[in-house]
C-alpha cells in the first residue's frame, strides 16, 4: 500500500490494524508455531533418531523440520539431519532411495507426509505416480488383477513399502493358474525376481529377437526343455545353443561327425536326416547315389563302417586272389559294378571284336589264363592255318598281338 494511500486511512483503521498484530504475536508466542500447524504430527514410536522416537516429540519447535516460512519444498536438509542412514543410501543406486534420487526428481515429502493426524501413515505412495521402474521392477504388467480390479501398493507390500515378500507372487499366480506355477517352480525355482521385470518379457517372449530362432519342432518345445535349471535371467541368456546341448543322447554317431548336427538334421525333426555325403571319406557318385543308406549302414550304425569295395560287391570268383590290395577302381567304376574295364596296360586291345568284351570273354577260367577259342571256333582256325602251311599256332599272340588277321601276312613277308 502506497504512503498516500496509509494516509487517507482513519486513525480508528490504523489503531484496529496495530491491536490485531499484537494479538497475532501473543498467540504466537502463547502457542509457538502452531498456529500455522496445518495438524497434529505422527505419535508413533519408531527408531530413536536424534534423541527422538517420533515427530510427536518435535513438540511445537517447527524449526526443527521447517525453514522459514515453513515450506516442503525446502526441508530435505532437514530431513536427512535426523536420517541420516538415508543419506548414505543416496549415494548408492542399488538401493531404493539412491535409485529414486539418480533417476528422478522426487523430494523426501513426495512419498512422506506429515500432519496427517498422530496415528496417519508417514508413507503414503500412489501406485500411479510413483516411479517403480527405478527399482528394476516395472509395474506395466501389472495394472490389474484378472477379474480387472486395479492393483494397489498393499496387494504386493503387505509389511511395508520398503519390504517385499516374494512368497506374494507365488500366492497371487498360484491363484490363477496353479498347475502352471508348480510346473514353472519346479523348473525355474521361486526367485521370481532373478528373471521377471514386470514387463511380462517372458511370458510372450519373441525368440526370433535372439540369435536362436525357434523354428520347426523347437516351436513346441518347452522351455525347460532347453534352459533346464536355470535360476536367473544371466542362465537364459547363457544357454548353450550347439544341438549337442539337448540331443547328446540322440547322437548314433557317437561323436564320429562332431557337432555339426546341423549339416544332416532340420529342426523340423530329428529323423529323417539328409547326410551330405561329399563331406565324408566316400562321396557318392555314379550309381552310389540311388543306393539306400541302410544298405550300408545296416542297424544305423556309421562309425566304423568299411568303405571298401568288397565290403558291398563280393570278389568274382574268376579273379578271387589275384587282386590282394583288391583295388577295384582299376576295372571297375561308380557308373556300375559291370562290365569291367582293365584301366592298367593291357598288350591285347580290349576292343577287339564286333560286340563288347568283358574279362572273362578271353580270360577262362580265370584271369591268370586266357583263350581266343571262346570267340572263335577251334576247328575253323586249325583248317586256316594248315591251309597256310603254318602247324604251330598255338599261341596266337605271337602272331596277332593286336588281335589284327593282316598282322600274320605281314609277318610272313619278313
């Protein structure tokens, strides 16, 4: 009020104003602080703290809590002179308090209130303000219970904001659906925590968002079928992911091809599998590729099955022993087992005559003898040759090493 404006005042106006200042100040100074009290503080006893069990024995001394003019907004200081176990929480994020102060901006009466009455709560928390992600626990799964009631601090806080029972967790989901929850706590434990972050990450968990993707029969697979004991969300992370890992058991192979399973089976299923057998000691070539798995790995057995010819095609009775390294890619090919083609030098050429040769054509009764009388009648080379003045014809390469009738004429002119 301006000084011209004092002055219009009447002396009755000012004498009146000077009364009631002084009757503020005696009841001030009668009543202390509370005639500003906004109500009665808490009673309850508690941890002695500064000489005190409670705020009740503050008494009128508004001072203590409040500086001047009595604001919230400035009495952390304050608060933290008398706890001061609060105060070494802040500097540590792992606990409640120090995860609220490095994460938020909440003050000490955001969550504490006071005046409320000697018997009033000094924590009183909304569920919908309070920011309970910083304590690694979000509550976005957790808006309401099933029948669509909303949650409250209480339904999970039951001895206090500051403690929590995990056993509030079992009771709750035992409630709906218990055949599951003891299934889940025989396979994960109960250490709720150690996994979920009430953000349900787990119960619609996309694996395709991880480096093992669950594809064909993985699809149905249960997930203990692969994270078997584990206890925290690290020994999810840090499931083995080889196929060995789950089907140790199902390895006929007894480790003979690694553990690439891989290469052979599809998640689609464990048998049939498809061996790509470029990869092994024998590829199937020719006509091994329309030869059934089984014809060679009788029983399915693999490792240590022969990779020898004679393991499959018996030795011909006409060359049995005469071959002891038994190579019989010397004559024989992956085309087919017969006829025959003798790859090494031969002095006689395989091509003689109008039809195709096999060995045993010349070499009777076996390979170590041979004869021209199976092709050519003995009778009718006796008669030619007599003919021709020539009685030692016995041995006909002597004569005809290329198995050639001018070879014999030739021979004669020299």
């Amino acid at each position: 009020m301006s000084p011209q404006r004092l002055g219009c005042l009447s002396p009755l106006a000012l004498l009146s104003a000077m009364i009631t200042l002084s009757m503020l100040l005696v009841v001030k100074i009668i009543s202390g602080d509370q005639m500003f009290s906004p109500g009665d503080l808490n009673a309850e006893s508690g941890k002695l703290l500064e000489g005190m069990a409670s705020h009740a024995e503050i008494g009128e001394d508004c001072g203590q809590c409040h500086t001047p003019f009595w604001t919230s907004e400035r009495m952390a200081d304050r608060c933290l002179a008398c706890h001061n176990y609060v105060q070494a929480e802040l500097g540590d994020p792992s606990t409640l308090h120090g995860a609220l102060i490095r994460n938020t901006r909440v003050s000490c009466h955001s969550c504490h209130t006071e005046h409320n009455g000697p018997t009033a709560p000094l924590t009183m928390v909304s569920g919908a303000q309070f920011p309970h992600e910083v304590t690694g626990f979000s509550l976005t799964g957790h808006q309401a219970h099933p029948e669509g009631i909303p949650f409250i601090c209480g339904d999970c806080h039951n001895q206090g904001f500051s403690t929590f029972d995990l056993s509030v967790c079992s009771e709750c989901h035992l409630a709906t659906d218990e055949a599951y929850m003891i299934t889940h706590v025989q396979n994960f434990g109960n250490a709720c925590l150690a996994c979920h972050d009430g953000v349900d990450q787990y119960g619609d968990f996309d694996h395709s968002k991880v480096s093992f993707a669950l594809t064909g029969a993985h699809a149905q697979a249960a997930c203990s079928g692969c994270h078997l004991n584990a206890r925290a969300r690290a020994d999810l992370e840090n499931t083995p992911m080889a196929c060995v890992a789950c089907h140790l058991e199902d390895d006929a192979h007894e480790g003979l091809f690694g553990t690439a399973c891989e290469v052979c089976h599809r998640s689609e299923a464990w048998k049939p599998a498809t061996f790509d057998h470029t990869l092994s000691a024998v590829p199937l070539v020719g006509a091994h590729r329309e030869v059934a798995g089984t014809e060679c790995h009788n029983n399915e057995a693999f490792k240590g099955t022969p990779i020898e010819c004679a393991a499959c095609h018996a030795e011909p009775v006409y060359h049995a022993g005469l071959f002891p390294d038994q190579a019989c890619s010397v004559c024989h090919t992956t085309a087919a087992w017969s006829p025959a083609r003798y790859a090494d030098p031969h002095t006689f050429p395989m091509d003689h005559g109008e039809e195709e040769n096999t060995c045993a054509d010349c070499h009777q009764p076996n390979l170590t003898t041979w004869t021209c009388y199976t092709c050519h009648e003995r009778a009718e080379v006796e008669e030619e040759h007599i003919e021709e003045g020539i009685f030692n014809y016995s041995d006909c390469l002597e004569c005809h090493p290329t198995g050639q009738e001018d070879e014999a004429e030739d021979r004669e002119d020299d």
